[in-house]
C-alpha cells in the first residue's frame, strides 16, 4: 500500500515539475524569441556578409571568401585604426577612474538633501543626447578663438592656441565626460557596501586619511572601479557620436570606420568585417576582465 502511494506522489511530482517546465518556457518564449530575432539574427547575417564579395561596379557577391579578413590583417592602415580605437578608450577610462572615484566618495558622504541635488547633476547628462553633449564640446573647443583656448590664454596656462578639435585630446576629453556618469554610479554603488564606522574606527586608532584612503577605502571600491571601468571602456571603444564630430574624417577610429563602409564607400562586406572584428575584440576584453575581477574580489561580491 505504501509503496502504491510512493508511487503516485513520484508520478504527481513528476508532473508537477513537467507542468512548471512548461509554464516557464512560455513566459521566456516571448523574450527568447525578440532576443534572437533583434540581435542573433543579424549578427549571424553580419557575419555572414562580411565573407562576401564587392565591386565598385559589380556590388555584393554572395560568395565565400576571405578577402576582406586578409586586408584587415594585412593592410597597416587597420591595426593603426584599432590601436587608436583601444587606446582612447583606455584613456577616457583612466580619466573617469581617477575624476569618477572621488566624486562618488564624496557624494556618498553628503547628507540627504545635498546628495539628492549632486546625484540628479551627475546623472543630469544622460537625459540629454550624446550628440548634444559632443556638439557642445565641440562649440567650447571652436579652434583658436574657442572658449576653451580662451580661457587656458587668460589664466596664463599656454601660450598659443591647442589644438583639440580633430585630434585624439579633443576625443578623449569629450567622451570622458560623456562615460563619467557610468564611473560614479559604479564606484558609488560599491561605497554602500562601506561601513562609515571602519573609517571613524581607524581614525581612533591614529590612522591618518592618507592611511585609510590607501588601506581602507581603496580595497573596498576597488571592485565597484573596476566594473565601472569596463562599462566605460567598452561603451567608449564602441562609441560613435562623440570620434564622428570630435575626430571628424580625418581621425578614425573602428565604428566611424564601419559607418564609411557602410553609407560612404558602400563596401558592406569590409564594413561588416571591422564591426564583427571590433564586436569579438570588445567580448574577449570584457568577458576576460570579468573573470580577473571576479575571481580576485570574489569574497567582496558574496
């Protein structure tokens, strides 16, 4: 008797669980579905097109042939190309780390009201178009007679005009700014983790700010700069407003170059190759980054 009723409960589980299984593979259908339709979908279609062929009088050919991957490896203009994309991004990235950490450890130790106020300036930018903010830096930089070169010239910082318009500087200043807000909110999460009594506590014991910034407050956000750094730098290596108006048709980086390709040239194909190159370059910085920051801080995250 007992056994028979076993054996009804396992059948009764067992269905139970089919019927869970279902009922989730339903409510995920949906977004499975906008999922590979919206993103999948055309990457395997990119992929697939930058193996084709191109003429500039007989177009696409849907053919299998590596000519476009040989050029990329080949050809030095597109390792400089890449160089220049990974190096402005590393630089806009240690420039948040260095302005972004700061700010978030003071905004964290502001009061209520004050914190609200610096927090909606902080993420104030975000509501207004990356192609607004680039167009406003590029008005303030305006060559020799721009606002910026005014001022330096007035306080007695340079003696002639600096060039920022067009140049990699005038790139890398104005998407600093643009990915600051991504630093702060990341390095500001990770200071809520941070007992403000550990502080009070080392400053009993004698420590000085210098001591507890370095052995303290520096180990507990660290995590919180480092995820910030690869949001900002992925976000800025693939950036396109901001190199298109700072840099212009002069100074180009990989996704302006994916554009020219595209709209200019009208070489699909080659176009397609640099942004899957850039895409895969972007997966393996990232995902490689992530592993390093997990397992080194991993009792931090728990």
């Amino acid at each position: 008797m007992s056994a028979a009723i076993d054996t009804v409960s396992a059948n009764t589980a067992a269905t139970a669980d089919t019927r869970d299984g279902r009922a989730a593979w339903a409510l995920t259908a949906p977004a499975l579905m906008l999922f590979v339709g919206v993103l999948v979908i055309p990457l395997a279609m990119t992929v697939m097109l930058s193996f084709h062929d191109w003429g500039q009088y007989k177009g696409i050919e849907p053919v299998f042939i590596l000519k476009n991957w040989h050029e990329i490896a080949t050809d030095p203009y597109y390792a400089e190309m890449f160089w220049r994309t990974f190096r402005i991004a590393l630089l806009t990235t240690l420039i948040t780390a260095i302005s972004g950490a700061p700010e978030a450890y003071i905004l964290n130790r502001m009061s209520g009201r004050w914190k609200s106020f610096f927090l909606l300036v902080i993420l104030g930018p975000l509501l207004i178009s990356v192609v607004a903010r680039t167009l406003g830096w590029a008005l303030l930089f305006g060559g020799n007679n721009g606002l910026v070169n005014t001022l330096l010239m007035s306080l007695g910082l340079i003696g002639s005009p600096l060039p920022f318009m067009f140049t990699e500087a005038g790139m890398v200043i104005a998407l600093a700014h643009v990915m600051m807000p991504f630093m702060v909110l990341s390095v500001w999460t990770a200071l809520q983790r941070l007992d403000p009594q550990i502080e009070n506590a080392a400053l009993s014991l004698g420590a000085g700010s210098f001591t507890i910034i370095r052995r303290i407050i520096l180990p507990q956000i660290m995590p919180g700069v480092l995820s910030g750094a690869i949001i900002v730098f992925s976000l800025s290596a693939s950036a396109f407003a901001t190199p298109a108006i700072i840099g212009g048709r002069r100074l180009k980086v990989a996704a302006t170059l994916a554009y020219d390709e595209f709209l200019n040239t009208l070489n699909w194909p080659l176009g397609a190759a640099v942004a899957i190159l850039l895409l895969l370059a972007l997966v393996l910085i990232v995902v490689g980054s992530n592993a390093l920051i997990e397992r080194r801080y991993a009792e931090v995250f728990r």
